[in-house]
C-alpha cells in the first residue's frame, strides 16, 4: 500500500460508470478490431483487449457490441473528491502558465481516479494547447468515451488535432457530429469551411433539438 493509500484509504471509493467506444475514434488502433467480431459474440479475447485499453486499474465488467460502436461497463476504486481538486488545480495552474507542472498535475488526478473524466478532458485540452497533437486526441479519445453524449467542444477539439496531424478526413468527421449536435455553432462551421466542407444546413428539426439540448 502507497503512502496515500493508507492516508487516504477511507476516501477511496467504488465507481461504475458505462462508456461508449465509437468505431471512428478507434480504426486503425488495436481496438479497432473488435469491430469486426461478431455483434452477437463477446469473447474472451475482446475482453482481455478492453482490458489492455483500460489499464489495470479498471476492470471490464460487461461489453455489448454494435456496428459502430461498444458499450462497456467498467469499475474503478479511487478518490474522486481527490483527483477533482487536483484538476481543478491543474486548470489553474496551465491557465498561470506552469505547463508542465499543470499535465503532470492532471495525470496525477488519473491516476488516483482513472474514471475521472473532467481531468482526462483536461489534459486532453491542455495537450493540445502545448501542440502535442497525437497524445491530445488519444486523451479527448478516452474524455469522448467517458462522457457518452457528445460534447461540441470536444468534438472541436479532437478535430483541431485531428487537421494539425494531417488527419483531414477524420477532422471533417468530428466537425461534422459536432454540426449536428449544434447545427448554429459558427466555430464549427467555419471550421468545417476551412476544411473545404460546406457544413449542412440547420433544418427545423435539428434547430430544435439544439435548443433542447442547450437547456
């Protein structure tokens, strides 16, 4: 047992959470390959590679899959008021300047509470700020997954990376999934137009929707 496991052992607390592992996030990666298992079958071997993209600290405990996309329900004991401070800590910190110390900082948080999506979505940000592209997606990767509804901010985040990696397609992608979670966002859609993509136009139906969701 760690020095803060045995300070803070009474803090430690069990959480379950179910993530959405979306196909696009994932082609070409390891994980990509589960997709092309059978949507009926669950085997153990798609379990051990949920379980190498999880880590250690958090255990697979269901998976259902579908053509694009696996719900998976996972567990974790960490300390969530814990990893929140230190987050919180590390926004101030990388907002002051103190980059490093700010990313060190978030990892810190996951490490202490890997379910921690505030702090995963932060260091994504915060990677992505400090031009380090590919390790900022992977991050936003996870911080998409642990959210579940998707998130425009993310979406436009993960796709900045996705175009300074030369990833162009993937970006339009992105870009696209955020216009139709927010048809009027003129980030998005000027973004979209500076990929050479003329964004869909916002239909009634899709307007609603967005209005819906911004309450």
């Amino acid at each position: 047992m760690s020095e803060f496991d045995g300070k803070h052992s009474a803090n430690r607390v069990r959480h379950m959470r179910t993530l959405v592992l979306r196909r696009g996030d994932h082609i070409g990666d390891p994980l990509g390959l589960i997709f092309l298992e059978d949507p009926e079958t669950v085997s153990d071997p798609v379990i051990e590679k949920l379980r190498e993209y999880f880590g250690p600290r958090v255990g697979v405990l269901q998976a259902e899959i579908t053509r694009d996309a696996i719900t998976v329900k996972v567990e974790s004991r960490g300390w969530r008021e814990e990893s929140n401070r230190l987050a919180a800590a590390a926004s101030d910190l990388h907002e002051k300047g103190a980059r490093r110390n700010a990313l060190e900082m978030y990892r810190e948080a996951l490490a202490i509470d890997p379910l921690n999506g505030e702090a995963m979505l932060g260091l994504g940000m915060a990677l992505a700020r400090g031009d380090k592209f590919s390790e900022a997606l992977a991050a936003l990767k996870r911080a998409r997954e642990f959210f579940g509804k998707d998130n425009v901010e993310v979406l436009l985040a993960m796709a900045r990376c996705a175009a300074r990696l030369q990833r162009t397609a993937t970006a339009i992608d992105y870009l696209e999934t955020a216009n139709e979670v927010d048809p009027r966002n003129f980030l998005v859609r000027r973004a979209l137009r500076a990929l050479g993509r003329e964004p869909a136009r916002a239909t009634p139906t899709s307007t609603a929707a967005a209005k819906t969701g911004d309450r």
